[in-house]
C-alpha cells in the first residue's frame, strides 16, 4: 500500500481528490496549504510543485499534480474501488479523460472568473461589475449541457457514482457558494442533493471543515463571496 499525503487548501479543487480518496477508502493524510500566506509559493512546496498549485498527492515521496492525473492514477492504483466505470477499449477510456479534461481545463477556469473575478481586474467593482457576469454567461452554456446530461440518470455516467461527479460537486458548491443561480438546473440540484448524502464526500467535507477552523485560527481563512 503506497503512502499518500494529498496537499489541500478549503474550497480548492483539492476537494475533488480529497472525495476520491474517501470513496477508495484507503488510509490518506491530507497536508494544508495556507494559501492566503503563499505557502504554495515558498521554496519548499515549489520544489515537489513548481506549479505552485494544489492539489498535489505525494505517492511515497513522489509528487503528481493535476487532477486529471491524480484520479486517474487512483483509478488506475485502486480499481476495485470504481473510481471510473469499467472500459472495454481506447476509445471509451480517452472519452473518460475527456470528461475530466473537460472539468479540468474548460469547467475550472470559468470556475475561477465566476469565483475569483479579482484575480482579473484589479478594480473591485468592475471585477464584480463585468468579469462575474461575463463569467457567469459562459458558465450558463455549460451548465445547459450538463443538466441535459444529468437527465438520463442521476450521476455522470448515468446510475453509477465517478470521480466526474466530485468534479461536478465541487464546481457546484463553489459557484452557487458565491451566488451562481442555480435554480433553473434542477437535475445538477438533484445531483448536488445526492452527492451530499454520500458518506465519503460527507467525511471530506469534515476533513476541508477541519482545516477551515486551523485557518479562522490563524486569521488566515479567506471565505467565499
Ligand atoms: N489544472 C490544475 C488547477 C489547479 C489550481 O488551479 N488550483 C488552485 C485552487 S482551485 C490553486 O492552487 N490556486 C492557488 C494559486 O493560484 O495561488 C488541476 O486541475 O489540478
């Protein structure tokens, strides 16, 4: 059984490998990474991650980053535990990098305008005034297609729970954290209902909860808005 340690920060994407792990069920330390204070950018973390990023999992001392890597190195490291549903050649299982790809390099980004528009625009105001609205037209295509999706059964690949749905979980609670309307996508609702109800993304949340306390603590806790 390797050892792993996975680096989060609360409210991050580092919630999606964080449920992932408890749905495996395997023992894992999670590492917090006080980004309010840069640690991402001190030395130390920049040597295992020069991206300067989280989340990061530590394999016995080695580091992966991405989350498209990092599930499907757990999907790939623990299969039994269905991470991913089975595949019966190249085709379907590049389909599935695409879904993550999709949470990973299309979804996130919007993620971020919609939740972080100051990262864009210095000026306050017009970061909330043009960059959020902007963001949150884009985010409305995507979620148009999502919640067509989601009608033919409850979860991503239809009955069967992936790791695409904690993808999809925390791209939820972190847009409609800060406002997003969601009302009108009652299928992503019903998901997000779901999803909570399920004892490995509940023991995450206590996890992300944990570290939020260290943070308030510390006065190092930026919350969403
Ligand atoms: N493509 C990366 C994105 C990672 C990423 O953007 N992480 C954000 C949190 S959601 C982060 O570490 N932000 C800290 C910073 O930019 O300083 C992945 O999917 O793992």
């Amino acid at each position: 059984m390797p050892e792993l340690k996975l680096f989060v920060a609360p409210n991050t994407c580092a919630r999606v490998p964080t449920i992932a792990l408890e749905e495996i069920g395997v023992p894992f330390e999670t590492e917090l990474v006080r980004t309010a204070a840069k640690q991402q950018n001190t030395p130390e973390y920049l040597k295992l991650n020069p991206k300067g990023k989280v989340p990061m999992l530590l394999i016995d001392n080695e580091p992966l980053t991405e989350n498209v890597a990092i599930l499907s190195w757990l999907n790939a490291a623990f299969p039994d535990a269905k991470l991913m549903p089975k595949t019966s050649g190249p085709l379907e299982a590049f389909r599935q990098t695409a879904d993550l790809s999709f949470f990973s390099a299309t979804v996130h980004p919007i993620v971020t305008r919609v939740a972080m528009p100051l990262k864009f625009i210095e000026d306050k105001a017009l970061s909330f005034e043009i960059v959020r609205p902007v963001a949150v037209d884009a985010m409305n295509k995507v979620m148009d297609m999502i919640d067509a999706r989601l009608s033919d059964g409850p979860w991503w690949y239809g009955d069967e729970w992936s790791a695409v749905d904690g993808y999809l979980y925390w791209v939820w609670g972190r847009i409609t954290g800060v406002g997003y309307p969601g009302n009108t996508y009652a299928n992503i609702q019903r998901h997000f209902e779901l999803s909570n109800k399920r004892s490995a993304v509940q023991r995450a949340m206590e996890r992300e909860a944990r570290n939020v306390e260290i943070l308030k603590a510390e006065g190092l806790y930026v919350a969403p808005r």
